[in-house]
C-alpha cells in the first residue's frame, strides 16, 4: 500500500462521479478518509491500477494476492502527501519488480491525483465548492476502465457546536458544589463516552487506514482515575484527598485528549464516523468537565479542604 497520508480530519472530500465502463461483479471503488486514500476490493478478478506515467503502479490477482512494483516512481512519490520526497537516486525499471503487500484482494493507497497537492486551502472555483476534477485509470481483467471524480472544498461545521462544551462546564459547576458523588460521577461517565466514540473513529476505518486512537486512548486514562476517585470517595475523611486528586487527574486528562481532538469539532469529516455531531459534542463536553475537575482539585487541595 502507498500510504504517504494518515485518515485526518479534513475540510476537503474526493467524489467518485462515474466508473466507465462499469465495475464487474466482485469489483468494488471508493475512497477513504475523504481524499485519503483510494480503495480498490476485488474477488475474482484481475485488476491493475496504473501509475502516474501510465506505468504498471498496484495489481490485485485474481486469487486475491496485492503486489505494489517497487519499480514505479508512483510507488515512491507516494510516500508523502505532497509529493516531497527524494527521487534523485530512483532508477525506474522497464519491467515491474512486483512486492506482495496482501493476499486479501484489497488493494488501498495514497493517490496524488485525487487530493489538494499542498499544505494551504485550496480555492474553489465555483458555488458547491469545486476543486478539481480527477481520473484513475485502471485495468479489470483486461478490460481499461477510468474512474472519475471530484475534489470539494466543504464548509466549516458552525463554532457553536462549542457552546456544548460551556453548558457541560455550567453543570459541572452546579455539580462540584452541591452534589460532590454526581460530580465524580460525571467525570467518570464523560469518560466513558469518550472511549465509546474513540471506539468508533477507530473501528470505523479499515486496515491500513487506521490512525493512533488518541481520543480512546486518553479517555481510557481518565476513565481509570475517575474510577478510582469514585471509589476513594467512599472510604473514610483520610481518602478524601486522594479522590479529589484522582477526579482532578481525570479532567486533566479529559483536556489533553479534548485539545489533541479539537480540530474534529468543526472541520467537514471527521475520521471512521458517519454521526459527526457526537463527536462535535462530545469534544467540548470533555474539555468543559475537565477543566472543571481540574480547577475543583487543584483549589480544594490547595485550600486544604474537601467539602
């Protein structure tokens, strides 16, 4: 597999329009983390996937085994999402020097030619947010097939998604004064949401796609401490520092993991998830509750006081 690119959070978004002539039985097109990579899934056909110079790039047999041709420039420069790399010592091969990578029929990669070739934003040059046009050409069991799509330019989700974020730091207050128990409580439960929908982003992309979990991972860490705060909480007085400790723990960790995800709130996808707006609320939720029970941990052992 070329993969120059990690499944991110993004505003822009590649479109199959057409695949001509159309795909046999058992062979399927699309693409994944919205412009990152293009997936091919074959059974029982022999597919062959073609290079930027027309060269022979990834083959699918018809038993299923992938190779990528070690020979090809494609499989180079597809080793960055921009195309920065080294070819100066590249010597390209006249014939294919094919590398197995799989024996699932599935053949995923990086595609240039599908994406925006640069770091700054990209300029759309109609009213639906037209990038450019895009082909990949292919070959299925003999037969050459194009298939054709679009790169968009998505709109921004509104800021006010934010405004979730305040309204779990407003109940998080209420809570850390009037009813200590619920508010342990609902650190320990925002937690679990967390690891819930870290779940989902991460088991929502395929093989190869998948990315460091980060939200599931931090989430996990909380969850841990909020636990065990919620346990000291109901030992004797002697314990009560440590639960207040372990709750300001928690929401130190709820902030990390709610500012490394920060950039999922508003932008068009959001990796391995169908139901953007859990996460777009569930990310300031996090944040809000952990700040709170950071600050309530940090005054109250300052204060020395765990009323």
């Amino acid at each position: 597999m070329g993969s120059g690119d990690s499944v991110q959070s993004r505003n822009t978004e590649s479109v199959i329009e057409s695949v001509v002539p159309a795909l046999p039985d058992g062979v399927d097109v699309d693409i994944v983390g919205s412009d990152t990579f293009v997936r091919v899934r074959s059974d029982g056909h022999d597919v062959m996937i073609t290079g930027y110079k027309n060269e022979p790039y990834m083959r699918i047999t018809a038993s299923g085994d992938v190779f990528v041709n070690d020979g090809s420039l494609t499989t180079l420069i597809n080793g960055n999402r921009y195309g920065n790399v080294d070819t100066s010592s590249f010597v390209e091969t006249p014939n294919p020097v094919w590398r197995k990578t799989g024996s699932d029929g599935v053949a995923m990669w990086h595609d240039h030619r599908v994406h925006w070739m640069s770091p700054k934003p990209p300029a759309p040059i109609d009213s639906i947010g037209t990038v450019l046009t895009w082909k990949v050409p292919l070959a299925i069991d003999g037969v050459a097939t194009m298939v054709s799509g679009t790169l968009f330019l998505r709109n921004n989700a509104s800021v006010m998604w934010w405004l979730a974020g305040l309204i779990a730091l407003l109940a998080g207050v209420i809570l850390s004064v009037r009813r200590r128990r619920e508010f342990f409580a609902m650190t320990f439960f925002v937690s679990l949401a967390g690891i819930f929908v870290g779940s989902m982003e991460y088991l929502g992309l395929p093989n190869g796609a998948q990315v460091t979990p980060l939200m599931l991972m931090f989430s996990a860490g909380a969850a841990v401490a909020a636990a065990a705060s919620l346990i000291a909480q109901r030992k004797k007085t002697a314990s009560q520092y440590i639960a207040v400790s372990l709750n300001a723990g928690a929401g130190a960790t709820l902030i990390v993991c709610a500012w490394f995800s920060a950039d999922h709130v508003r932008a068009a996808y959001v990796p391995g998830i169908s139901q953007e707006w859990i996460v777009r609320m569930l990310i300031p939720a996090l944040f809000g509750i952990g700040l709170v029970s950071m600050i309530d941990g940090v005054m109250r052992i300052v204060r020395n006081t765990t009323d």
